[in-house]
C-alpha cells in the first residue's frame, strides 16, 4: 500500500500561522507528521512514499487551483491511496484536505479521503456527503491514536476495495 499525504504547513512541518503562504510543493518522503502514525502504516504493509503540502493561506486564496494541482501531482505519484491529514482542529486545513481529498476523486482513480476534529465544522458540513471524512480528537485531545489506527484500516480497506460504509458509519462524519 502505497500512501501519500497532504499536509498544511503546520503538519508538514513548515510553520505555522506565519507560514500560511507556504507555495505548494511536495517531497517523496514521509515528513512533518508523519512520525506519529509512520509505524502503523508500516505495520499495515505500507509504506508512505510522499508527502505534498501548502500553506493554507494559500490555498484559500485559490481553492480551485491549488486542488486540481494537487489532484495532478498525485495523479502523476501514483499512490495507492492518498490521506488529507490529519487535520486537528485547524479549520482551514480541514477545507483544504476535504476539499483536495473531492477532487483527487473526481479528477483520478486514487482513493482519498480526509481525517479532522468536529471544530472543522464548515469542512464537515460543506464535504460529508460529497468524500469520506473522518472523526480525530482536537490538537491535545484523547483518542489520537484509535483515530490514527482508524485512518489507516481506512486507507487499507479502500486499497484493497472493500466496502466501507459501515466502518465509515462507526468513525466518520
């Protein structure tokens, strides 16, 4: 399982606020926050073969570009799979990875979804219906890592075109 992130620049670990007009880029390794579920993928017989990332500044600025961008550099990547955060709480980031997992689905055939807090609200509401989205607790909450292991049975179920509505049902939005 081939897995490729998209990162804000926070997660990439490019900055923070004042990074916020970071330019879109990518590097075929696993970086940022990667570390912190690194492990897992690994132990779900993958493997993280990039990591693509963008101030979300930038990206708010220009949503439609920035994600068809995306949606070509990972078409162009070929991952198996493609993971929008995690997100945490940063709202922004959470449109970003929604909005980016939605059109990597509409613009090529790579699975991708999205992972966020429910104080992502807005990408919540504007994208559940449209990408699978799902649940992880807020920066410093408890349950990370059920959420991280749930992003990666996600990842792998979808690689490996199982259904996943229920599980999605259970830990998503």
């Amino acid at each position: 399982m081939k897995v490729l992130m998209i990162f804000d620049q926070t997660q990439a670990g490019l900055g923070g606020k004042e990074s916020a007009d970071l330019a879109l880029g990518g590097k075929m390794i696993a970086m940022g926050s990667c570390n912190m579920f690194e492990k897992q993928v690994k132990d779900a017989g993958g493997k993280i073969i990039g990591t693509l990332y963008c101030g979300n500044g930038t990206f708010m600025n220009d949503p439609e570009t920035v994600s068809k961008k995306f949606a070509a550099m990972a078409k162009k990547i070929q991952p198996d799979v493609v993971i929008c955060g995690p997100c945490f709480n940063y709202g922004e980031y959470g449109i970003m990875a929604a909005k980016t997992a939605l059109t990597i689905q509409e613009h090529t055939n790579i699975p991708a979804f999205a992972i966020m807090s429910q104080e992502c609200e807005t990408a919540i509401a504007d994208y559940k219906d449209k990408v699978y989205i799902l649940k992880m607790p807020k920066k410093g909450g408890t349950g990370l890592n059920q959420a991280l292991s749930n992003m990666v049975t996600l990842a792998k179920r979808l690689v490996n075109k199982e259904d996943v509505s229920a599980f999605v049902k259970e830990h998503g939005y």
